[in-house]
C-alpha cells in the first residue's frame, strides 16, 4: 500500500499536468464535452480509490485509457439518448494525437465566444477547475460562472464550433486570441482584486498553459513569447511586494529580490521569440526584457522601449498601448513632459481606459513631475476610484499625501536632463 | 454539414438613393458571393432580399387576448434586416468565412436548428 499522502500528491500532480490531455482524448470519442469531463472526472475519482494499492508508471495513460473506457460504456448505453443531441464537428477518421489538448484550447478561444467565456472555459477544460474555482479566481458568482460555461458549450454544440487546430492561414489569428486569453488569466492572478496581491495558483496556471502552448507549438515564436513574457513577470513576483503587503512599483524593486532563474529562463525565451518574429507578445516580452535587464530603473533604456511600443502600435494600435507609450516616452530623459500630457489627454476620451486606473495614475504622476499638485491629487482621486485592488489603493493613497515629494514612476535620477 | 441562416442587416438609405447602376453592381456582388460559396464547397439553399422594414407588420400573441398586429418590423434598429441565405456549410468555422464575403455590413450568422427529431430543442 502506498501512503495516502502520497497518493493525494500523485493525483493532484496528475490532474495538473494531464486533466486537459485526458479530456482532450475523450472529447475525440465522445464529441460531447459534458461526457467527456464526466468520464474524466470519474478517472481521477478512480485513480483515488486504486492507486493506494500501486501507483502507476504512467499516470496520465492510466487515466486517459480508464477516462476512454468509461465513455465507451457510456456511449454503449446511451446510444439512444445521445443521438439527439448535437455533436462536436469533427474530421473524421483521425485518431488520439499528442496535440489534441491544441484542439480542446482552440475550441475554448473560439472567437465566437465572448472573451469571458473564453477565459471561463479555458480554465475549466484545460485548467480542470471546478466551476466553484472559477468563480473564486474570476472573483464572480458561482451561478454565474455556472451559466457562463454552460451557455459557452451549448454553443460551440448548437452552432458547430469545430474541435480542431486552425489551418495555416487562420493560425496567426486564432492563435493571438489563445494567446490573449492564456495573458488574461495570468493578470487575473497577478493583479487580483482583493486584499491578496497575487493568486500564485491562477498565474502557475497560466504559465503552465504557455508552457503547453509552446510545447505543441514548437514552429510559432508567439507562444514562446508569452511564455518568456510570464516568466520574466513571475521572476519580480516576490520583490512586488513588501513585507507588510505593501505594493512596490518596479522603479523601487529591489533587483536583488527578483528570481534569476526564471529571470534567465524568461529572457532566453523572448530573445529567441524576437529573433524569429515580431508579434505583439515578442514586443511585449523584448519591453519586460529590457526592464529586467537594466542594472537600475534611472539606467533603463527608456528610448527603446519607446521604440517597441512603437512597433506594436503598427499591428496593435490599442489605446493601452498608447498609454503604455505615452509613460514610457515621459522617461525619457529630457522628455518633454506638457507634451506627455496632452497624449495622456487625448486617451482620455478613449472608452478603453474609461475605467483603467492606470491612466489617471499616470497623469498623476506627470502632473506631480510638472509641478501642477491640485490637478495631480485630482488624478490620484481618479485612480483610486478607479482600482480595485486594496494594495494599489493603499499605494496610491499614499502617494496622493506625499504628492509632490517624489514621483512614482521616475526616480530623481531619471528625470535630471542630461 | 449544417445549415446556418445568414441575416443581412444594413442601413435602408441606400436603397432610399440607390441608381440603377448601383443596383447592378449589388445584384453582380451577389452572383460573386453564390459562385464563392459553391467554390467553397458549401450550398446555398435558399435566400432572398426584403422589402423595406417600413412594409413589415409584426404579430404579437397575447395571452387571453387576440393577437396584435402592429406596424413596423419586431425590433426597430438603425439598420434593418434587409434579406437572407440559408446556407449548407462545414462548421462554424466555415460559414463565418463565407458570411465574411457575403455583401452585407452585417450578417448575423444563426444555427437553423434540427427539428427532425421529436425531443425539442437540445444544446
């Protein structure tokens, strides 16, 4: 017998690395995902009950041959019942591949669904979590979270929302769509509202799910991109916050603190992702490289990372990334910052950042650097409104006492013109 | 294959200005989008164009009352279901190319929904 503890570690493993490539295979014989995530359900269930007498040596085949059966036996019975209902389009003739979790992440981020939907599905069929989970993490009701994927699968049902991985000359797209998701889950758990900074769990998620997506995906450099992009992130994950919970911007990290191995093994990624591409998630990791690989905030390269936020406004001209522009170009050193304002101004009207507390953060910050301290409390007032996180809230606040003190995202240094 | 119901919805100016030449022009895109779908391997079962929004009539049932009938088309909008496709495609995949290409600002694509079978509506 092997120890109980021991086998709960197992399963759990198992249901991490091998829930969407069980479920994936099963949904390939049965064309109905309700089924499927039954009879992979009870494969763990089961595995729960067996394994104690021997675990074994290929957990994930275990349960993906014990999921098949199941469904075979249900299939079997309900014959009748089940040819009403209508199935998943599927080419026919093929059978279980080791890309197949790629047609259940596909199906999921089908541009067809509302991204909300996407994001729930995701992290119920690939991810594996309850619907209960789901609602904790997307921090929504159970019943709603209940209704969402509900009405999601119905759909890709009723309206034929194929099971399969894109062809060629949709694949850039739809992959984008994978992609964005795969990034809304990992900022969900990174910039949780609540008290809690982080939830590790819903970005160990996402970052497993990069991982996965490059894997099967070894000749697109986007996956690889993201994934070098989490990476880097994760890296700075304990240095975000103080040790009373206090939020610390990256200009006042303490570079010590971040994680050098993943910092490594993130930077690696994005550099090789560039050199094979310049997609969004490239431009967004070569930004988050140069951040991580400057010896200080004041010592960043702030021109280039101008420059790639320039590149990704040619393919991805989104008020966000004006916005990110925008703060970067006001670090610059010798920046003309009344400028700065007026592009910050012109975002303003954008109904993207209407409720995006960055915005205001940001004109806070350059008022306070122009000297303009009444406007600046205003912003900081606006921002404060607008976030829902209690440590960005704390930060802010004490920012909008000290206002005209010290700029947030300029050290002294940085703004000294040369 | 299934079949999905494209709605073409546009704005009624057009046909209030539209010359003869620019009618020609429409029906010659819509011969393009029929030789497109075929191409694609997918059907055209049916479809037509509609008589302006202002000639519809709407009928409403009324419970323990007669039904009533109203002028004007269900749900008024800027833009006015002006015809329709049936169309015999793949998958969604599919039919959302072809709607695409269809000559239309905007094609609501809809599911027809499989009635041959006696157990109402499912998924």
């Amino acid at each position: 017998m092997t120890e109980a503890v021991e086998v709960t570690r197992v399963v759990d493993r198992a249901h991490r690395e091998s829930w969407s490539t069980v479920l994936a295979s099963v949904v390939r014989l049965t064309r109905d995902l309700d089924l499927a995530e039954d009879c992979t359900q009870d494969a763990f269930v089961q595995a729960l009950r067996t394994w104690p007498d021997g675990i074994p040596a290929n957990p994930g085949g275990w349960l993906t041959t014990v999921a098949r059966r199941l469904a075979l036996d249900r299939l079997r019975r309900e014959t009748t019942l089940r040819r009403k209902l209508p199935l998943l389009v599927e080419e026919p003739g093929e059978i279980e591949q080791p890309t197949d979790p790629l047609r259940l992440v596909f199906t999921c981020c089908h541009p067809a669904l509302a991204r909300e939907s996407q994001v729930a599905l995701t992290l119920r069929l690939i991810c594996g979590l309850t619907t209960r989970e789901v609602a904790a993490v997307l921090l929504i009701g159970e019943p709603t979270a209940a209704a969402r994927i509900t009405r999601a699968k119905k759909k890709i049902a009723a309206a034929g929302i194929p099971y399969r991985i894109p062809a060629d000359h949709e694949l850039s797209a739809r992959l984008d769509v994978v992609l964005t998701v795969v990034h809304l889950v990992y900022t969900a758990g990174h910039v949780a509202a609540g008290s809690e900074l982080t939830r590790t769990d819903l970005t160990g998620r996402a970052i497993e799910l990069a991982r996965m997506l490059e894997r099967l995906m070894p000749d697109e450099p986007e996956p690889q991109a993201l994934l070098g992009l989490l990476l880097m992130t994760e890296a700075r994950g304990d240095a975000r916050v103080s040790a009373d919970g206090e939020l610390v911007l990256l200009a006042d990290q303490d570079r010590s603190r971040w994680n050098m191995q993943l910092l490594v093994e993130g930077v690696s990624r994005a550099t090789e992702a560039l050199e094979r591409g310049q997609g969004r998630f490239a431009l967004q990791a070569a930004v988050a490289g140069l951040h991580v690989t400057a010896p200080s905030w004041a010592k960043t390269n702030w021109g280039q990372v101008v420059r790639m936020y320039d590149a990704m406004m040619v393919s991805w001209p989104t008020p966000i990334v004006a916005l990110n522009r925008a703060a970067a170009h006001s670090l610059v050193p010798g920046a003309d910052l009344t400028a700065v304002l007026a592009e910050l101004d012109a975002l303003s009207n954008e109904p993207a950042l209407a409720t995006y507390a960055y915005l205001p953060a940001t004109r806070a910050d350059i008022l306070t650097r122009l000297n303009r301290p009444d406007e600046a409390a205003d912003a900081y007032k606006a921002a404060i409104a607008l976030t829902a996180n209690e440590a960005e809230r704390r930060f802010l606040t004490a920012r909008l006492q000290a206002r005209g003190a010290q700029s947030w995202s300029a050290s002294p240094a940085s703004r000294r013109p040369r | 294959m299934a079949q999905y119901m494209f709605l073409l919805y546009d704005s009624e100016e057009w046909y209030d200005n539209v010359t003869p030449d620019d009618w020609q022009q429409a029906m010659k895109l819509h011969g393009a989008f029929a030789e497109a779908v075929e191409k694609a391997g997918a059907r055209i079962l049916g479809g037509e164009a509609l008589e302006r929004s202002t000639t519809a009539s709407t009928v409403k049932q009324r419970e323990g009352a007669e039904p009533l009938v109203t002028d004007g088309p269900f749900i008024e909008t800027k833009e006015a279901l002006g015809g329709y496709y049936v169309i015999e495609a793949r998958d969604l995949d599919q039919a959302l190319e072809l709607a695409k290409i269809c000559p239309s600002g905007n094609v609501e694509v809809r599911p027809v929904m499989d009635t041959s079978g006696d157990s109402g509506p499912q998924g």
